[in-house]
C-alpha cells in the first residue's frame, strides 16, 4: 500500500502520452461524418494481434456494436455513457461536441477511465499506505505518501516498474492499433473504451442497460477520485503531514 503514491505518478507521466498529448491518427478510423454503407469492404483488425494494421487496405468500416453500444452521430459524446444530473452533458471546452472526431472521442475516454481506476486505488491507497506501511516496513517507510516513494527499497521498487509496464503493454496490445506511417494513436475498432476482458469477479453485466449504467457509476466514481488525489496530493506537499494527522489537527 505504501507504493500508490508511485502507482498514481507513473499512470499521470504515462497515460497522458497514449492519450491525452497524442497525435490525431493520420488516417483516421471515424470521421464526424456519417458511417459509411454496410457493404463496404472490410477486413478486421482482432486484438491482441503482433501483424501490422490493415485497416489502410480494408478501407472504413460501419462501426460495430460494442457491449450494447454503437456510436449514435449527432449527440453528445456519440451516445457514450457517463453523463447524469444535475451537470448532464457538461463540456466547458468542447472536447466532446459537435464535429468532434469519433476517434478523438474514444480515445479521451479511454484515458478518463483508465485514470479514474488509478485514482480510486490511489486514494485508498494513501489512506491504507499511511496507516499501515511503518508497520509493515517495520518504520522503514512512513510518513506521508508523497514522500514514500523513495523510501521503498530498490528491488521492490524495480519489481513494481516491471508490473506497471505489463499491464500497459496488455492494454495498449488489446485497445490500440499497431502504429504505421499512416495510423497512429487509434483504437481498434472492436475495442469499447476500457473494456479490457479482465473481470474475475463476474461483475460485467450482459444486459447493455446495466451495462450502461454500471460504467456510469464507474466513470463518477473515479473522477470522484481524482479530484479527491489531486487534493491529498496538493495538501501533503504544503503540510507535510499524512492525511490522517491534518484530519487530528481540526479537532485539537
């Protein structure tokens, strides 16, 4: 628990490249357009796939239904869950209106969840980390989180470095497109924005309702939670105290 302090920092240096700071694809998979007829010739890019990308040669497809979703042009978001009251479609610069690329759309998504699910570990884990890491380190690594990283020993340290780039070797393999000259920084169009197959606990709904409203859920919970990182992050490094000790100072 002690390392989600690391965890969080690596996902904010490595997932804004794949996302966020990234090149519009030069030949791109959707348009603001409407789709093109469904007898176009296709030919599928399958996930997980080391060949390099054909959709260059198999020309744009119709996009298909994905857990119950396909992109519906004209609304917001091209019908993508996530908005509720009381803000609803709430888009202050526009990066998901009106004539904004379906690609760009997809991808953005892609890095809200993914940053969401970093921030919602991370925020236990800087509860947790500073409860529990003097005890467990045996008062090797305390403190606040913000200043634990470099109290974690190196082999463990390494060891997490390895994992991280794993799991984001696994994610971009599955979600994204192999780069080319022609293709860059595109997802496949078999993949719904953070649906990485990983479910051991069977909680992914069938049904497309539930579907939708459990990544609705998901989305609010973890933009909950960055907010709530970005704000233990920002108090730890004015303070220097844990979280728990500027919660005791209120109350003395």
């Amino acid at each position: 628990m002690a390392t989600s302090s690391y965890l969080s920092l690596v996902a904010i240096l490595v997932a804004p490249s794949a996302a966020y700071g990234a090149r519009p694809s030069l030949t791109r998979l959707y348009s603001s357009s409407p789709p093109p007829p469904e007898n176009t010739l296709v030919s599928d890019d399958p996930p997980l796939t080391t060949l390099p990308s054909r959709s260059r040669r198999a020309g744009k497809r119709k996009p298909p239904v994905l857990n119950g979703w396909v992109p519906t042009y004209g609304e917001f978001c091209y019908g993508l869950p996530g908005a509720c009251p009381p803000l609803g479609n709430w888009d202050p610069i526009g990066l998901c209106g009106t004539g904004v690329p379906l690609e760009d759309v997809r991808r953005y998504r892609e890095a809200e969840i993914m940053h969401g699910r970093v921030a919602m570990m991370a925020s236990v884990g800087y509860i947790a980390g500073e409860a529990w890491s003097p005890i467990v380190w045996a008062g090797k690594v305390s403190g606040p989180a913000n200043d634990q990283l470099q109290q974690i020993p190196a082999p463990l340290f390494a060891a997490l470095s390895i994992a991280i780039g794993i799991c984001e070797t696994y994610r971009a393999r599955r979600g994204w497109v192999e780069p080319s000259p022609d293709e860059l920084f595109s997802l496949r169009l078999t993949y719904y924005p953070g649906d990485l197959g990983f479910d051991p606990l069977g909680l992914k709904p069938t049904d497309p309702e539930e579907f939708k409203t459990l990544v609705t859920k998901e989305l609010n919970n973890g933009r909950l939670a960055m907010i709530a990182v970005a704000g233990m992050c920002a108090q730890e490094q004015v303070t220097h105290q844990t979280i728990a000790d500027t919660l005791a100072s209120y109350f003395h």
